[in-house]
C-alpha cells in the first residue's frame, strides 16, 4: 500500500483501487481463506469444541494424524489464531480472540457443524470419565448443537439442577428453558408430556428468586393446562398447591 521511506512514504497505488475489508469480521474471514485447507479445517473444527480446546478432545474429532495436527497447531499458532495455554495435565489452546472464534465458527456449513458437535458428545462421554459431571454445560451446549435431542434434554436438565445447587437462578432458568425446547423435538408420548410438565413446574422454581412473577405465574399455568389434558391427578395437585402459595392475592 505504501512505498517509500520513513519521512517520505507514499501511496503505491490510488485510494479508489485499493479494496479494504469493511468489517473486521471481513479481515478475519479473508485471512481464515488464505489459509491452506487443511489448516483452515483444524481451525474450523478447534472453533466447534470452543474457545478453549484441549488436545485430546481435538485430536480425538480432527480425522488427522498426530503428525499432522502437530504442524496444523504450530502454523496455526504463528499464524497468530491460537496460542498455547496449558501444557500439564493435557496440553489446551486459546483462540486469539473471541472474534477469532466468532468467524471461523461462522465459516463452517450448518450440517458440518452438527455433525462435528455431535461427535464432540460422545468423545466427551469418553474421555470425561469420571469428571463428566463437570463437563456438563459443555455437554448440554454439544448435544443440542449437534441435534442429540435426549442427551441434549437430559444435559440441560442436569446443568440445571448444579445451577440451582448453587443459586445460580439465573443460569437454572436458562438450562431448563433449554431443556424445554429439547423436549419439543422428541416424539409425542406420555412420559414426554410428563416431563414438559415437571420441567415448567421447575421453572417456576428458578423464576421465584428472580421475582420474575410473570414466568413463574405463566409456567404455572401451562403445567395446569398439561397436567389436566394428561389427567395425571398427582401432578396437577402439586401444581395447584403451588398455584395457591405462591399466586394467592395478598
């Protein structure tokens, strides 16, 4: 763009010729484009897992070898896409920045998305192990981006349930509400509806703390609905009796 030396630069060619991305999403697209396919694929599949990508969950979903992910990692890094944040107990990346993240994730097809945070669910399964309850909201944020309807309903109601474990109201609402769009998806049945209705009666539950007395009346109230189509008398008394303490005119 310029030519010249210091004190006495100029410019190598006339404004009107010169394309400059308008955005800085268009810097970043532009040079996510310019990198091999290879290297762009990695990138790509590093921004499904997160912004934070641990090793053995990349190279476990990358379908590259070892040798290859190495050189992909290390490119990547000078490149000035990741950097390298951990070395013990397993080796973890970072993305640059967030709107790093943001454009490679948006650069991938909405079909390889959901098959990439689909194969993230079971190779999480797999190496959590043990520590799989603290992967939970990662899981829950997988299935039901990879379309795993039942493990993304039994996720979002589990990170649900730890949020509420510590008062996190806020985010039990948000998981639960999840949970409750999951359901949606999963065919028509008894056992489902009675889930919807447990599920709007633990919303309720969330909603209280917050004082957000229009949730927690709506919620209510759809569960009646549900419950009395149902005829499921067990569910629809609790509902009820939770309908006259806490939506009682004072």
């Amino acid at each position: 763009m310029l030519v010249g030396e210091r004190g006495v630069y100029r410019l190598a060619r006339a404004l009107p010729s010169i394309q400059v991305p308008a955005t800085v999403q268009a810097v970043l697209a532009a040079r996510i484009d310019r990198l091999p396919v290879e290297e762009k694929q990695l990138l790509q599949t590093a921004a499904v897992i997160g912004t934070e990508v641990p090793w053995p969950l990349l190279q476990a979903i990358a379908e590259v070898s070892e040798a290859a992910l190495h050189g992909g990692l290390a490119h990547l890094q000078a490149a000035g896409f990741l950097y390298e944040t951990r070395l013990f107990p397993e080796r973890e990346y970072t993305f640059t920045h967030a709107r790093t993240h943001e454009v490679a994730y948006g650069s991938l097809l909405h079909e390889r998305r959901r098959v990439l945070h689909a194969r993230i669910v079971g190779t999480h399964e797999t190496l959590a192990g043990d520590r799989g309850a603290e992967q939970m909201e990662h899981m829950a944020h997988h299935a039901l981006r990879g379309e795993v309807w039942e493990k993304a309903l039994a996720y979002s109601q589990q990170a649900g349930a730890m949020a509420m474990a510590r008062s996190a109201y806020q985010e039990t609402a948000g998981y639960f509400e999840q949970a409750l769009t999951t359901l949606r998806h999963l065919p028509e049945s008894r056992a489902m509806h009675e889930q919807a209705i447990d599920l709007h009666c633990t919303l309720h539950l969330a909603y209280l703390p917050l004082l957000e007395m229009a949730q927690v009346h709506e919620h209510l109230q759809t569960a009646e609905s549900l419950a009395e189509v149902l005829g499921d008398r067990r569910r629809l008394g609790s509902v009820l009796a939770s309908m006259t303490q806490y939506l009682s005119p004072t």
